[in-house]
C-alpha cells in the first residue's frame, strides 16, 4: 500500500479543512448539541454543492465514482472539526447498502436524491441488547399480502428523527443460525406507527430509541433477498466501523495539535510545561497513537477500496483506534488539567465523543472477538 495521498485527495482534503474551518466552528458544534434536529440545514446543503454525498456513489446515480479511501479522508477532516451532520448515517450505513445490494428501482429512487443531500436515512439496527450482532435482531416483519408488519423497539438509532427514511434489520423467521432470517426493509421515516424517544447521552448526539406499531412496509421496499439479508449488514457495519475509525483519527490529530500547543504555551514553576520529560513523554505517546490509529484505519480503507477482504482489518482497525483515541483525549484532558474539562474548552467536546465512538459499531471488546472467529479460533 502506498500511504500518500493522490492529487486529488490531497485537494480534497484541504478543501474539506479550509471549509470545515469556516463553516463549522465549535460554537455551531456546541449549538448542534442543543437543537432538536442536531444538525445545520443550510451546512447540509453547503456538503452537498461541494459534491460530498455523491462522492462514493456510481456516475449513473449521480455520484462520482469515488472509492472508499476518498471517503477515509473526508472523513477524518469531518472528525476534526466534529460536524454535526447525518453524514455517516445517511450515506455510508444506508447508502452504501442500496449502492451494493438494493434493487435497480429503490437505486433510482434513493441514491439519487441521497447524492443531491435530498434524503437522509438511518439505520436501525440495535436493540436492547446493545449488540451489533445477528443474534440481538428481534424486531419482527410478518408477510400481510403484499406487504409485511414490523413490531418491536429498536434503541441507539443516530439521526432518526430526522431520517426521511430508515434501514431497519428485521427478524423475518427463527432460522437454523442466528444470522438466518434477517431482513432489511426501508421504512417511511414518517409512518404514523413510528414513536420516536429521544435518548441523552454523553455526547449530547441525536440518539433515538424507536417502537414499531404494526408499521407496513410494501415487499419492493425489502433490500436485498428475503431471510438472507445478514450478510449485507455484516458488511455495512465493518464500512461503517472503518469510517468511525476515520473520524475518530480526525478527532485524535486535533486532540494532539491542541495539547501540544498548550504544552508550548502553559507556563508552571517559571517554564513551559512543555519542557518537562512527563509532558513530552506523554505527547509523545499521544503522537505514537494517533499515527498507528491512521496507519492501520487506512490500511483498512485501501482493502477495502481495492475490493479486497477487509473484515478482519475493519476489526483490527476499530479495536486500537476505540482505545487510542480514548488514550488522547486522556492525555489531552491531564495535560490541559482542570481547564480541559470545563464546558467552554474544546478539549471536553472531544472526550466525550471519544467514548461514544468507542462503543458505536462495537467496542474494541467485540472487535477482538471478531478478530479471532476471523482467525479461525472460536
């Protein structure tokens, strides 16, 4: 793999930098964490001129033909600049699976106006038991004539408030494995039999829990095949794994910029803090993580982009970056002492978003465990 960035992904990255530094500055950030939508309309349809929710998208539904590693590096800036935006909901967890296994039909309906920032989607996949795994889908669809039913709850869903549709991962059938009968359907995010619960968390994001009341959903809105609908969502959330990695290394780079710059510029016992071995040693660490965590998130990325089996390197990837990340901010956060936590600081819009990202698609604990079921070892 080569690790340097092409031409164009060098411009897209300082197109990205130089706009994020404008239009999304901690106080809209921190504005974001109050409003009930948690995202700026008008930023929205900003990215979507700039061409970012058609990036990865096939020409013919108007994307450009971008791969996943141009995405990695949009990405990154994204998680930099914390942005408030339904970005990965809408275009990686659900727009990618329509790319990949969605009927020509629901392709013309929704990549479309998904590329022209038209649409936003979110996916509904967890529920009470927290887990990313076939065995925790227990949100039910019974067939009824043309159409199926959906009952159930499903809990952590980003941006589903907003969502003009959502991907729920249903249990169709009992089937001889967990992953038999899993069957994805989008929903009319504005079906009367939707209920919408806001959950608060430390991030101050939009998380939602959602009860399904005998919800219809007509069979051509069904995503892929019937009961054999896992392997499109195992795949997802290992993209999507990949993509929070790449934002979380965004988040690490300006956790480690910031604190250096303190260190520089702290004065204690008539020098900078800077100048003493624990601080360095500790930027150092902090250097060491955040590099390996874009190292091995690219490496991810390439594979990926290259049509190569990445699994295994989206968990490797997920589980160090989760760890690294949380490892910067805790530094960052001792570093800057009892400034770091204060609410009008930046450093703690990062730390608590550091633990969130921990725990979306997985934890490094779950990771680790797909890692040696990859490795052929339970």
């Amino acid at each position: 793999m080569d690790y340097e960035l092409g031409e164009e992904q060098q411009m897209l990255k300082k197109t990205a930098r130089d706009f994020l530094e404008k239009e999304c500055p901690k106080s809209l950030v921190r504005e974001m964490e109050d409003d009930e939508r948690g995202y700026p309309p008008e930023l929205w349809r900003k990215m979507a001129e700039l061409g970012w929710m058609r990036l990865v998208f096939p020409e013919e539904y108007g994307g450009m033909g971008g791969d996943f590693l141009d995405l990695t590096v949009l990405l990154e800036e994204m998680g930099r600049a914390l942005l408030p935006a339904p970005f990965l909901s809408t275009v990686v967890c659900c727009g990618l699976p329509i790319s990949d296994a969605g009927s020509e039909e629901q392709k013309q309906q929704f990549l479309p106006k998904i590329a022209k920032g038209e649409m936003i989607l979110a996916l509904a996949l967890t529920e009470p038991s927290a887990s990313y795994d076939a065995s925790g889908v227990t949100v039910s669809a019974l067939p009824d004539g043309e159409d199926y039913i959906i009952n159930g709850t499903k809990l952590f869903v980003p941006d589903a408030a907003i969502a003009d549709y959502l991907l729920c991962v249903t249990r169709t059938k009992d089937g001889k494995s967990k992953e038999d009968g899993i069957t994805s359907f989008l929903v009319d995010g504005k079906d009367p039999g939707l209920n919408y619960t806001p959950l608060r968390t430390i991030a101050l994001d939009k998380q939602y829990e959602i009860d399904f009341r005998n919800v219809r959903v007509p069979r051509r809105y069904m995503l892929g095949e019937l009961d054999q609908g896992w392997p499109v969502i195992a795949n997802v959330l290992a993209q999507a794994a990949i993509a929070e990695c790449a934002l979380m290394v965004g988040g690490a780079q300006q956790v480690l910029e910031m604190t250096v710059a303190y260190a520089k510029e702290r004065v204690q016992f008539g020098r900078p803090i800077g100048s003493f071995q624990v601080i360095q040693h500790k930027c150092a660490d902090m250097a060491t993580d955040a590099d390996s965590a874009r190292y091995i998130t690219y490496w991810a990325a390439w594979k990926l982009s290259k049509g190569l089996p990445f699994a295994l390197e989206a968990s490797i990837a997920k589980a160090w970056v989760s760890e690294a990340y949380r490892r910067i901010c805790r530094h960052g956060q001792q570093i800057h002492g009892g400034i770091g936590i204060i609410k009008d600081h930046d450093m703690q819009l990062y730390f608590r978003r550091a633990k969130v990202a921990e725990l979306t698609f997985g934890d490094a604990i779950s990771h680790r465990e797909l890692i040696a079921r990859e490795m052929g070892w339970c």
